[in-house]
C-alpha cells in the first residue's frame, strides 16, 4: 500500500482544490493507527449517552457563545436551493 496517498486512483484529475483537500486529509489521517482488534465506532460527545441527535447538534450551533465565526441562526435550516430542485425533491 502507498503511503502518502500515492495508492488512491482517481477517474479523473484532481482539480486544485480537491488536491489541497487530498493534502488536508492526509494529514489528518498521519497519526491514525488501525486496531485490528477493537471495534470500530463513533462517539457523539454531546450527548451523554454518546448517541446523535438532532436536538444536541442544533443546540450546539445555536446556544454556544459567539467565538470567531458566529454560526448565522438562519442559514442553518434555510438553505439557498434552486426553485427547480425544490420541486423535484
């Protein structure tokens, strides 16, 4: 297997930002190390019961204090989608 990425094969090229988004996900997947015995699964930490719901994510996005970018209330269940994919959904 090649390391670095070189092992994955594209049907096409990449364009340059799907490079750097290559890139990114390399390094985030540099200090990951498979277990082959331990079982895999995710872990939604908002919950105490570490399973997902809606409730604790749309909390999350609109309760946390305002650091950096603050999460636009709005655009979160309103997104800006063509008439004609409105209709055929």
């Amino acid at each position: 297997m090649g390391e670095g990425g070189e092992a994955w094969r594209w049907r096409r090229r990449l364009f340059v930002w799907e490079e750097e988004m290559v890139g990114e996900l390399i390094l985030l997947l540099a200090n990951v190390t498979m277990q082959v015995n331990k079982e895999d699964k995710w872990l939604w930490t908002l919950e105490s019961s570490n399973t997902f719901t809606v409730r604790s994510l749309y909390n999350f996005l609109t309760i946390q204090p305002q650091v950096g970018l603050p999460v636009d209330v709005s655009s979160i269940w309103h997104k800006d989608v063509p008439l004609k994919v409105v209709m055929f959904a």
